[in-house]
C-alpha cells in the first residue's frame, strides 16, 4: 500500500467514517489521519494489527535469545531435553 493514497485529513474521517472502516477492512490495509496538516493517527484492519503484534512479540523473543546467549545464560539442547525427560518421568500416570 502507498502511503501517499492513504494519507485523509480528520474531516474525512468524520464525514466518510463508515467507507473508511470498510477500505480499511477490505483491503487489510492502514489508513494515515492528518490534524492540522500532521499525521495523528493511523487506522488499521484489526488482521493486519493481529499480525503486527505477533511478528513484534517473536521479534521481542528473538532479541531475548539472543541477549541470553551473548550472557552465557543457556543449556544444551541434550541437557534441556534431558532435564524434561526426567520431568515427565516423575509425572504421574493419568
């Protein structure tokens, strides 16, 4: 999506709120809201937002991995595995 197509002033919000939600919707796209000639707010398809906050969350994963290694704070995978085998060894039966 081009920025440039999607960039209304607030008055067009106002006046065309429903055709807004539904061009968002459909298109699974953002939409730039301006306020006095400065972008304000963006409004955006509750998919695409979803999808936003779980590559932001992984990512969030991925920089805690990689902090704990560069701190020397991890096991081998042989040893982790180990420590959960004897885990569910001591489970009992159901």
């Amino acid at each position: 999506m081009q920025y440039s197509t999607s960039i209304k002033p607030i008055s067009f919000l106002k006046t065309h709120a429903s055709e807004v939600i539904r061009v968002v919707s459909a298109s699974r796209g953002t939409m730039i809201i301006t306020h006095n000639g400065e972008a304000k707010v963006i409004v955006q398809d509750v998919h695409l937002y979803e999808e936003t906050q779980e590559s932001l969350a992984l990512l969030k994963i991925l920089a805690q991995s990689s902090q704990s290694i560069e701190q020397g704070r991890y096991k081998p995978a042989s040893q982790s595995f180990a420590l959960i085998r004897q885990q569910i060894a001591k489970q009992p039966e159901l």
